[in-house]
C-alpha cells in the first residue's frame, strides 16, 4: 500500500483568508460514477442534521433524523416505489448555461413518428419535440438517436426521411448522419447552430441489443451530456439506454420521460382503499411475481382474460386443454392460497360468449366450466360482467392492464368497452383509475367522456417488470438527484459563515475537533456544526451546494474507493461534471484538498482537477511554504488531526513493520 500523499489545489498559490471558527460542515456521500447499473446498490442512505449551540460554557446538542434513500432490502413502501423510484436528474433541473455549446445525445422515443401521434396532437409527442427544442433554444449541439421498424410508420425507414419529418414538425433542420462509427467529435464542433443531426437507425445494429460498450462508446464519442427520453424502453438494457452513461459527463431523463416516468410513480403513491386491479392478457407463469405483488397490495384481483383459464384449472373447474399454461399450475395454487389468507376476493369469469369453431357467425352464451366441444370462449358473458360491476362500484382505486380477450380469438371485445364504460362512471365518483398499455387506453379513450380523469401508464411491459420488484435498467443508469431542498438556515445556526463541503465518507472528518488556522494562530478543539447527505455527489453537488447562503472555502476529497473488479473504471474516482461544479462554486481563495492512500487515485485526481478546472485551478507550488514538499505533497493535512483512514492506513504499516512511519507522525497528524 502507498503512504498517505496529499496536495492542494487553489485558486491563488497562498492560503488567504481561512476557515471561520465557526464555519460549518456540509458532509456528501461520494459515489463514484464508474459503472452506473451499481451505482446506490445495497446502500442505505439517511441525512443527521445536527447542530451545536453554546450557553454560557455548556454545549447542547439538538439531532433530527430524516428518511432518504430507501435501500434495496428495504422492499417497497406502500406506494410501492423504493429503490425501484430513484430520485434522477431531469433536463428541467439543469441550469441552462450548462447547456450552451455542450453536445447532447438525444434518445427519442421513436412514437413520434407515428402518423396518428402527430394528427390528434398527442401529448406525449408535444412533449417529445419539447425536448428537442428545449436544447437547440439553450445553445446546445443537439444529436438525435433512436430505433424505428416499419410497423412504427411504413413511410419513413431511411434517416434522410426521418430527419425530413423531424425537420418538419420541429420547425428547425434535422441532418441525417449515415454512419454511427463515422460520427466524430469534430463533426459536431463544425455543425452550424441551426442543424440538429440524426443518426442511422439503431434497430439495425445488433451491438445496440447486446449493450455493446465498444459500440456505446462510438455512439457517445464527443458527447458531453445524454438525454433519456423514452422511458418506454427502459425496462430494456440497451447500448443507447444504459451502455452511453458511461462515457457522458451527465445522464440526465428529457421532459417526456419525465412525464411517463410521473404517470407511473402516481400509479402507486395514491393511496385509497378498496384498490383492485383487472388483469387482461395472458403469460401467467411470466407475471407471477407481478400477481404476487399485487395480491399483497390491492383488495381484490380481477382476471379478464387468458390468466383466468389458469385460476379456473387450479381450483379444479373444467378448462379447455388448449387454454392451460404449462407450468403455471403451482404458481396459481400459490396465488389462490395468499389471496385467501388476506381474505381477498379472485374474480374470474363466471359466463362466456362463445364462437362456433366450424360456423364463425354463430355465438352462444356457455357458463365457464361448461363449455361444449367445437366452442371457443372470446368475450366476458354478462353474469361476468354483473359481477365485476358489483365489486368495482365499491372502488375508490382501480388500476386495469391487459386485453380483454380469451383464447385465440380475434373479435373485438365488447366485456372490454362494457369494462371502459363501467370505469367511466366511476371517474365522477374519484374513484382514481391507471389504465395501462396501448390496448386499454384505446379502449378507454373510445368510452370516456374526458380521458385527462385517468391516469395512462403507456407501456405495460415497464409497468410489468415494475411489478415484479425489478429494477429498470434504463432509469437507473441516470445521474441521481438529491431529493430534498435544504432549508441551510434550519440546517445551520449561522449559514452567513464559510463552508467546507466534504465529499467522501462521513468517517474522514475527525467528528469532535479540527483545526482552525486564524491568521496563523492554531485554535484546537473547535467543534464544527454538521450537516450530513446521503446522495451521488458526482450528479448533485452543484444543485445542493449552488443554494447555500455563504462562501464555499474549502472543498476536500479523501480516500475514494477504487473499483478494483473493474480495471476500466479502476482509477476514475472523480468525474468532469464535479469539478466544473467545484470550479464554479468555489470561493475567490478557496481551496480543494485531495487525498489518497493509493498514488495513482491521487494522481488522476489531480490531472483532472487541472484539465477540467477551466484554468481557475492550479496546483501550489510555492517550495518555501513549509507546507509544501518539494513534489507538490502536503506535509500535513489542512485540518491538523488525522482523518480516520489516515489513521487507519498509518496504524497498518506501523502493525507491518515500516520503519519510516513513527508513533510521531500518528500522534501528530504527519505522514512521510
């Protein structure tokens, strides 16, 4: 292991004016952003506010605790959110001159080609080309990238005619790139600032399917921040999705993922009661954890299409061989056995309407278990629909996914648009409704006097892998956001004073004393006030600290924690984002301490602090500053006592053996 080195970055070779006696102590949790799928994973996050306060020669000590980030194991809470609901970057929280001469990557979602979407004026495409124009207004080189087939429009394959039609609805010219691999950062620095370009089609590269790294780094070479916005892929590890955040300085969700993002959280923060759930479609087996989960949160489950066939064979009723899912049995005797332990009521149809499989045009009403051979079900019969009518009608929350449709038939359903208008007269009567995927929206929006009542999740493969307790790929590979506004004047008694914002472990700043340098003289033993935030302070740092009343003095970055099952992402411990956010933040005369006990950690960090620091950094260098060794180390900390790692790292060597570190530099805070 390396001794402990240090250095410091400044914006003036001197220390000018130092810390304040009773400057306060903001403390972020460092997560590196190396490998964004495992970034937050297994971490149980809380903030402590705590405050110090002095009466007479007594000190008080007032602590308030507050929730933040939910861990993993935490499970769901009863909105269902947890860690499934990470608090993300949104393109709204990013100030505007950050934008300006940045190049963005713009993942669309390919909807808005759709004829129909542009004809009625969809939301969802407003707020599409929202994004799109958002960035062009703020000055920013905008890159389109997406995935199109002819069944999303026949009529535009090519990118030539997608950027035609782009370059008719945004108003402004869209310029078809045609070779991914060929797209280079100098390409982008000659665009003139009214061109908008589109590359290829996606759909095309199988390396975009595998989330090919090669390929993601191709794709985002030259790009400084990526924008999501299709979250209608984001149950789906794809190279433009999750494989490009890795090599963007800030991976941020556009105004459309925002709003489909929105309409699924709302799904499951509203609470009322009774809360039932009508599930269409088939794949039992498949959505089994989903049942399972659902059983364990609504009042009563529904099953209005093939997944009923698998209820009605687990509790014995007569099933058509060709209506049961093999394999399904033993998750559906599992359902039935929980739902009866909550005494939660399974419905499933009680009648048929049936089709003739030799006479297409002949249809018979049969009960469930009494179909006769030579007869198909493919419509709820209407004692089936009484009776999900009666239980709905005492409803203050449904949510319905999934076809109305049973076995193999393709005949319009009409239990779907009886379905649709029995929701329909429940809206009068706020009863809140989630109506999810293309089917029954179509559906709904057929029978509703006024579609805004409801609350339309858009993809039910999301909303399906959401239920299953699965984290989305493609919502987790953005940055993180810290989700509270701090109010400092709560936080601190004084927050007039400077600040010294930690970024690392809370355990590297010694939590009783410090030393306070105050034109020269040591005082010891001052006790700081302290605020500690649990967030990716890579994503976060300038939205939290840009608000804070006073200076920001001194910045210190100590000890990060390589990846070392990832030599790739091995040394990056600090990203060009943070120290922009540093750079522009920090004081007249503040300062920037780094640390490490491994050289090349401490190394990158400098380089990077130099490269990314926009010429408003620079290392000191004066040798007759005692302070400084002759290579730019520090011969001491600036906080005169020992961090815990350094004390850590120091006690380890003096256990190996190491004849150049002495009980002297451990009792004095010193390092060779």
């Amino acid at each position: 292991m390396y001794l402990i080195q240090k250095w410091l970055v400044t914006r003036s070779r001197y220390w000018g004016r130092q810390c304040a006696v009773a400057c306060c102590v903001c403390v972020l949790e460092f997560v590196p952003k190396t490998a964004v799928s495992t970034a937050f994973r297994g971490s149980r996050s809380h903030i402590w506010q705590s405050d110090v306060r002095r009466r007479g020669n007594k000190r008080e000590r007032q602590t308030l605790c507050f929730k933040g980030f939910n861990s993993p194991k935490a499970g769901f809470s009863d909105g269902a959110e947890g860690d499934a609901f990470p608090y993300i970057q949104t393109l709204r929280e990013l100030p505007k001159e950050e934008l300006l001469g940045k190049v963005v990557m713009v993942r669309f979602d390919s909807d808005i080609l759709l004829p129909e979407k542009n004809d009625k004026g969809d939301s969802s495409f407003t707020s599409a080309l929202l994004t799109i124009k958002y960035l062009h207004e703020s000055g920013a080189k905008v890159l389109l990238v997406s995935s199109w087939s002819v069944k999303i429009n026949s009529k535009l394959l090519a990118a030539e005619s997608v950027a035609e039609f782009l370059s008719s609805v945004l108003q402004l010219k869209v310029v078809p790139v045609k070779s991914v691999s060929g797209y280079v950062q100098s390409k982008v620095e000659e665009i003139d600032k009214s061109n908008i370009l589109l590359l290829e089609n996606l759909s095309q590269f199988k390396e975009e399917r595998a989330n090919c790294s090669k390929f993601a780094e191709h794709l985002s070479a030259g790009v400084d921040i990526f924008v999501n916005d299709v979250f209608s892929q984001c149950h789906k590890i794809l190279a433009s999705n999750v494989g490009v955040t890795c090599f963007c300085c800030a991976c941020v969700a556009g105004f459309h993922f925002e709003e489909d993002l929105y309409q699924l959280k709302k799904a499951f923060r509203t609470d009322k009661k009774p809360y039932v759930a009508i599930i269409g479609g088939g794949n039992f087996l498949d959505k089994a954890a989903a049942l399972h989960f659902l059983a364990s949160r609504c009042d009563g489950l529904i099953f209005a299409g093939n997944m009923a066939f698998q209820i009605m064979h687990a509790l014995g009723l007569r099933v058509p061989a060709k209506f049961v899912e093999h394999g399904a049995l033993e998750e559906a005797l599992r359902l039935i056995q929980f739902a009866k332990s909550r005494n939660m009521p399974i419905l499933f149809p009680k009648d048929f309407w049936c089709i003739n499989d030799q006479l297409q045009n002949q249809f018979e009403i049969f009960p469930s278990d009494s179909i006769l051979d030579g007869w198909s079900p493919f419509d709820l019969g209407p004692q089936s629909l009484d009776e999900i009518t009666s239980l709905l009608s005492k409803c203050e929350k449904i949510m319905w996914t999934g076809p109305v449709i049973f076995g193999f038939a393709n005949h319009e359903s009409g239990g779907a648009s009886e379905l649709a208008q029995i929701l329909d007269k429940l809206t009068q009567s706020n009863c809140f409704i989630t109506v999810v995927g293309n089917v029954t929206s179509k559906a709904v929006m057929k029978e509703s006097s006024s579609v805004s009542v409801y609350n339309v999740v858009k993809n039910a493969a999301v909303m399906w892998e959401f239920l299953k307790r699965r984290k989305l790929p493609g919502l987790m590979a953005l940055d993180r956001a810290y989700p509270f506004e701090i109010d400092w004047h709560a936080a601190y008694t004084d927050p007039a004073q400077p600040l010294f914002v930690d970024i690392g472990s809370a355990r590297t700043i010694n939590r009783k004393r410090i030393v306070s340098v105050q034109n020269g003289k040591e005082e010891k033993g001052t006790e700081l006030s302290r605020y500690f935030i649990a967030t990716n302070a890579t994503s976060s740092f300038r939205s939290i600290v840009s608000s804070y009343p006073g200076e920001i003095v001194l910045v210190s970055i100590q000890c990060p924690n390589p990846d070392f099952n990832k030599p790739e992402h091995r040394w990056r411990m600090v990203q060009k984002s943070l120290i922009e956010g540093i750079g522009d933040l920090l004081a007249s005369d503040g300062k920037v301490f780094l640390q490490s006990d491994i050289e090349p950690v401490a190394l990158r960090m400098k380089e990077q602090f130099i490269e990314y620091g926009k010429g408003k950094l620079a290392v000191v260098q004066d040798h007759k500053d005692t302070a400084v060794g002759q290579e730019e180390w520090l011969k001491e900390n600036p906080f005169g006592v020992q961090s815990d790692w350094e004390q850590h790292v120091l006690q380890l060597l003096l256990i190996l053996g190491d004849e150049k570190v002495s009980e002297g530099a451990l009792n004095h805070g010193q390092a060779p």
